[in-house]
C-alpha cells in the first residue's frame, strides 16, 4: 500500500523546481485554491519537446532538465512508473 501523498512527493521530488513549486500562490489571499497534478504539465510539456526544434526545444529541455529528447522520455518513463505501479510492472 502507497502511503497517501507518498506518489506525489516522487513525483514532486522528481519534476524541476519551477514545476513542483505549482509558482506559488502570488495572491495573499486565504480563499484561493490551486489544484494540478505535476506529473500531467510535465507530460504536457514533453509532448510539446517531442515537435519542437531549435531554441524552442532547447528551451523546454532546460526548463525539464533533460539533455535530450531521449533522456526525457526516460524521465517520463520513470515518473509514471512511480506514479502508477501497476502500469510499470
């Protein structure tokens, strides 16, 4: 059994500073929710690697901390593996 919250603090630990933070609420605020799932914009952003070239690839290759596309699919790989066990096995 996955201790609750345990796959999101992978992930979290997993996807870059800028991605995990969710940019921090910039309003004070108390009545404001934000609710979005790290590993889904990470995806949504490696999707967008995949059709890139140039400085828009090398852009979003950085922001994902990744070399490469393939090192980036390898990350994906991983994180939805850690994510949903029962798919990696």
């Amino acid at each position: 059994m996955v201790r609750r919250g345990a796959v999101a603090g992978a992930i979290a630990n997993d996807c870059p500073e800028g991605i995990s933070s969710g940019g921090q609420s910039r309003s004070s605020s108390a009545d404001n929710n934000l609710v979005f799932s790290p590993l889904s914009i990470y995806s949504a952003f490696s999707l967008a690697a995949v059709g890139a070239k140039g400085r828009t690839l090398r852009k979003l290759l950085d922001i994902l901390g990744a070399k490469s596309r393939e090192s980036l699919a390898e990350n994906v790989c991983c994180m939805v593996k850690r994510a949903l066990p029962d798919v990696g096995s």
